[in-house]
C-alpha cells in the first residue's frame, strides 16, 4: 500500500501558476482516474494538495494530469513544481498543514476549517476510505493539541483582528463597549466590522460628510454622529477608531484631559490609524488611555507573529509524537492484516477490510 | 509530626513555581492548570499542619511569628482557591505560589517556631480577633498580587510591548473588579477584626491599635477614593501592594511585641 501527497503551495508556487491547478478536479475524479484507492483533494487559496492512497504505485504525473484543466493539458515543457511526500513524510506534511505550520501566517486557523471541509466534501463523494479517515481524524486531533499546548495561534496579525484583541485584552467583553468611528474610510470599515463580529452594539459613526457617515452606520449596524459633536462622546465611548484625512491632529491632550476627569473609573482605547495621525501622540502619557497608532499596531502584528514561530518547535514536537505513533498504529494494524485469518474482534474489522 | 506536613506543603508550592517558570522559559506559558491542583494540594497540607499544631495547643495555632507566616500563607491560598477560578483568574496562581512559598519558606528557615514558656489559655474573642484579621490580610495579599497583574497588563499596553504573558492575563477591567471586590472583602474581615479585638477582654498595646487601626484607615481612604472617583484605577492597584507592604510590616510588629508581651 501506497500513501502519498502531491501538491503545490505558496512555498514553492506563485498563485498564477497555483490557479492553473485549483478548482479542475475532485477527489471522486482522482480516484477514477488517478488509480487510487482512496484521495482526498484539499484547495485553498494558497495550496492544492491531493492525499491518496493506492495499491501501487502512481507517479506524480498522473496525479497533476487529473488537476489541470482539459485546455492546459496540452502544454508541453511546463514542469509545475509539485512537490511529493509519502508515507511518514506525508503524515508529517499534513499535521503541519492542518496545525498551520506551514501557512503562509504561522499559526492561521483557516486552514483547518478548510482541511475539514475538504474532508467532508470527499467523505460524502465516496472517495475517503478507512485510511484517509483516520489520518485526518489523528491530523484534526493533532491541530487541536497544537493549538491547546501552545501559542502557535496566540495574538493577532492583521489591523483589524490587533484593535479587536487588544480591545478585549483591555475590556474583557465587548458587547458593553462604546465604540466611536471617526472616517469612514475602508480600513474603519473592516476594522469596525471586525468590533461588531465580537459583540460591540454600541456603535457610532461620525465624518465629515455626514452622508457618509450614515452611510457607513448603516452598514455596520451603528448610527451616524454629526462631525462637530466627536469631541464631546470621548467621555461617553471606550473606544476611538479613527482614520480621518485630517493634516493636523484631532485630539490633543489639552482637548482630553477636561473629559478624562469625568470618566477616571473607565480606560479609553484609541485606535489611530490615520496618516498623518489624528491623536497627539502624547496622549498616550495620560492616565487610563492607551493609543495605538498604525506602526504600533503593525509591531504587536509582528511580534505576535515572532511569538508564533516561537513556538513552532513546540508545536512540531508534537507533531513528531504523532506522526511516530500513527506509523506505528498502521503497521500494526499491516502486520494482523497478513497474520493467518482469525475471528476478528470488534473494532478491526474496519481496518482489515481495507487491507491495512 | 507536624512539620513534615508544612515541609510537603512547602513541597507542593515550590513545584508550582518550578513549574510557571519552566513554562515561561520554554515560552510555553500555560500554568494555570497544574498551578491549581499544586496549590490546592498545599493548602490540604497546611491545613493538616495547622489542624495537628492546633489540637497540641488547644487553641488556633497563632502563637508566634512561625504559626503567623503558615496561617497567613494558609489564608492566601484559601482566598486564591475561592477568587482565582470564580472570576477565571487562574493565573494568578502563578503569582500566588511565589507569595505563599516564600512565606512558608521563611517560616521554615528562621528558626522564629519559639514555643511560649507559659502554657496559653484558650480566648476565643482573641482567637476569633487573630485569624479573621490574618484572613483578612489574605484577601488583602491577593489584592495586592492583582494588583501586581495590573500593573504588568498595563505596562504592557502602555509601551505597546507585549508578551507571551500578555495573552493569559485576564482582562484590564476583570481584573480590577477583582482588585475592589478583594479590597472590599478584606476591609469587611479586618473590621470585623479590629472590632474583635476590642472584645478579647485584655487591655491592647497602643502602639498597636495605633498601626492597626492605621492600616485599616488606609484601605478605607483607598476604597473611599475610588468610590469618588479620585483615584484611577492604575493608582488603587499601586496602592494595593504599597498596603499589603504596610500590612506585613504591621504584622511583623504585632507579632514581635506580643512574643515580648504575651496576653496571657
């Protein structure tokens, strides 16, 4: 028995050439045509992997022939670079995928969604078979255990998801937080929708054109505030995303410290992602109010990402363990398939019709 | 007899330190966990030491600065195993074991475990007095260690230089509910305290009184300030380790005197 990946990814392929490969097969067609016993086809925007399993076996060619569409199949002198892992390569290869140890963001989660639904979509075409199964079942085991025993998916590394996190890092819950949107620009957009998807329903909106700003309201599920009246709600809102074309700073110090007074008990997180900045940079010095600009917010993204590859040695540690411990699993469960035929206990069955 | 149970306590604290900061070596900061089952394990152990030390004096184990150090780091433990998992501040076990160990550690080393010379009768208003004010300076150790926590998260947010630890402390704002919810429950057990201490039926050194009811002055203008809204939340927590601090010292003072001036 043969187990093997073939694939390209963002390692080792552009996404002009990784799109000539995604979206032309399924899982059921390689296994037609591909002489598998069992294949599972897993596509994402930055890989298209098959995992098969064959009684002999079958060459690397006949796999990308069934990934390129009837149009490109012609071409001649084009070597894709594919790549091929077999046996415990291939177990290890896909525990990291599905751990996102080999995603292009360390640590993403995607991927593992995206793993399981691949798995579903063969599952329900016929073309998983019992060894398929339980290597995905042990690969969404081992991503779990990755993502429980260590900070491989810790902290935030994009604009948006950095404000949401620290937001909760400082307010806990934020279905009881304010929030004010100063511009209406597409980045307050995300980054007000990235507030709304973690629970905020307290949310205002306020631009210099004030259509825009309904506009924007409306979209995101707040209400519009007129753009004279944004000072005055810093003593009510938690927390200030602004991203105002502003050439000089909004929010000063001197304009803060009246209303700070007002509201001690309460800190005020000020997300600046304007540039040139809408905040003095010296209100950071007061006291309860944190201000992040947008360098600030890219350094937590990056040291969020350093923290992320701290861990992968961790992480593939584990991996190591479980890859040893599934060899191990399957050629035990090979060497009772070739033993005399006995009655069969409960729970083998499975396996020794598969031939494993 | 009873010591070994206070030397495995010990035991049990100091593996939970070994633990976080095996953990937070390797980066790998999750010791929440095993931090409250070691802690947990330790206080059964102190709780046996101080329940056999108890029966041999016939009355609560609070007779020398030995038996206050294992009664007040009985207490910490005891206020973090009812906090830490009601308001998910389990990480403050991390911080707990520390305070703890090294109250018991020193409790252990100094040789302070000096047996009175006459045999001390039972008072229970001065029993009840002596260990509801050394709970109380429980509750105020764990304010004071949140306070610490706080202090750390907001460092962090301030400089914009976060951590792995960053990620498992709890929340700003969670953890000064906390911080007010210890302050009120230690102030309420020390009142009730002080209050005691006047029922004992012993006339009590000045000096004594004075600092106690100092102390208690303190966490009242700190809670009063807050309550008005004078002080910010990153000034209660400072204040909460410069009270603890005092509280220890007050502490320390009133088990020196009473061992030079024993209520009999």
């Amino acid at each position: 028995m043969n187990f093997f990946c073939i694939g390209l990814s963002h390692h080792t392929a552009n996404v002009a050439t990784r799109e000539q490969f995604a979206g032309n097969a399924t899982a059921e067609l390689i296994v037609r045509k591909g002489a598998c016993c069992e294949a599972l086809l897993l596509t994402t925007c930055n890989r298209v992997e098959v995992y098969a399993v064959s009684n002999k076996r079958v060459s690397t060619d006949e796999i990308t022939r069934c990934l390129v569409s009837e149009t490109r199949r012609n071409l001649r002198n084009y070597a894709p670079p594919f790549y091929r892992y077999e046996d415990d390569r291939c177990v290890q290869h896909l525990f990291r995928v599905a751990s996102g140890l080999d995603s292009m963001v360390v640590g993403e989660s995607e991927i593992l969604g995206q793993a399981k639904k691949a798995y579903e979509s063969a599952r329900t075409s016929g073309a998983v078979g019992p060894f398929l199964h339980r290597l995905f079942q042990r690969a969404f085991r081992v991503a779990k255990q990755v993502r429980t025993h260590t900070d491989i998916a810790r902290g935030a590394v994009s604009v948006g998801s950095v404000a949401v996190e620290l937001a909760q890092r400082i307010f806990g819950k934020l279905s009881r937080c304010k929030v004010l949107v100063l511009g209406a620009g597409e980045t307050s957009e995300r980054t007000a929708r990235a507030f709304v998807s973690r629970g905020v329903t307290d949310l205002r909106v306020s631009n210099r054109s004030f259509d825009r700003a309904c506009e924007l309201a409306q979209a995101v599920g707040g209400h519009a505030v007129p753009f004279d009246d944004w000072t005055t709600q810093c003593r009510e809102i938690d927390i200030l995303l602004t991203s105002t074309a502003s050439e000089t700073a909004l929010l000063t110090p001197e304009i803060l410290a009246p209303m700070l007074r007002e509201r001690l008990d309460r800190p005020l997180f000020i997300i600046d992602i304007a540039v040139p900045r809408d905040v003095d940079s010296d209100v950071n010095e007061m006291e309860g109010v944190y201000l992040y600009d947008i360098d600030s917010i890219r350094s937590v993204a990056e040291q969020s990402l350093a923290m992320r590859r701290q861990q992968v040695a961790a992480a593939e540690a584990i991996i190591s363990d479980h890859v040893t411990d599934f060899i191990d699993s399957i050629s035990r469960g090979l060497s009772r398939a070739a033993q005399p035929a006995k009655q069969p206990s409960l729970g083998e069955t499975s396996l020794r019709t598969s031939g494993l | 007899m009873d010591r070994y149970f206070l030397i495995i306590s010990t035991v049990c604290f100091l593996t939970a330190v070994v633990h976080t900061v095996v953990e937070f070596r390797a980066k790998v900061f999750r010791p929440w966990r095993f931090n409250f089952f070691a802690i947990g394990l330790g206080f059964l152990f102190q709780t046996a030491f101080l329940s056999v030390r108890g029966h041999e004096l016939g009355r609560c184990p609070i007779t020398n600065l030995f038996e206050v150090f294992v009664f007040l780091a009985w207490s910490v433990a005891l206020i973090y195993l009812l906090v830490g998992p009601a308001y998910r501040l389990s990480l403050m076990g991390a911080f707990t074991a520390p305070v703890v160990l090294l109250l018991q550690g020193l409790a252990l080393i100094a040789p302070i475990d000096v047996r009175h010379p006459v045999q001390l009768t039972a008072n229970s208003w001065l029993e009840f007095h002596a260990s509801i004010s050394l709970i109380a300076y429980g509750a105020f150790a764990l304010a004071c260690i949140a306070g610490v926590m706080y202090l750390l998260q907001e460092r962090q947010l301030k400089t914009h230089q976060l951590h792995s630890i960053f990620y498992h402390l709890p929340p700003l704002t969670n953890l000064f509910a906390a911080i007010t919810r210890l302050l009120w429950l230690g102030f309420a057990l020390y009142t009730l305290g002080i209050a005691s201490g006047f029922l004992t039926g012993h006339p009590l050194p000045r000096t004594q009184v004075v600092a106690a009811v100092a102390l208690w002055l303190l966490y009242a203008a700190i809670l009063q300030a807050w309550h008005l809204k004078w002080l910010a939340p990153k000034r209660v927590a400072a204040l909460c380790i410069l009270g603890f601090s005092a509280a220890l010292a007050l502490l320390w003072g009133i088990t020196f005197t009473a061992q030079l001036n024993p209520i009999p």
